[in-house]
C-alpha cells in the first residue's frame, strides 16, 4: 500500500509536508508545502512509470 502524501496546517501559520505518519518537512509556506507535495507526487509517478 502507497503511503499518501498531504500538507497539514501548523499552529504557527506554519504548513508541515508528510508521508504516511512521517513529517518530511515543515515551516514552509502554502504554496511551498503544495509545491514539495507536487514534487513528490511527480517523483512517484516517474518511479512507476
């Protein structure tokens, strides 16, 4: 089973990128968190491929 891939909201304003129950990284912006994310997505889907 793939581990899934979110961006969850910080109590600092703060968003934390994770995959499965492990935090990759955090601190970032929005709109970095969703671009780490779609980073790691595209990454998978070369990896399938």
């Amino acid at each position: 089973m793939a581990e899934v891939i979110r961006v969850k909201p910080t109590h600092d304003g703060t968003y934390t990128v994770y995959r499965g129950t492990l935090a990759l990284i955090c601190g970032l912006t929005r709109l970095q968190a969703e671009r780490y994310e779609a980073s790691l997505t595209g990454q998978k889907l070369a990896a399938v491929a």
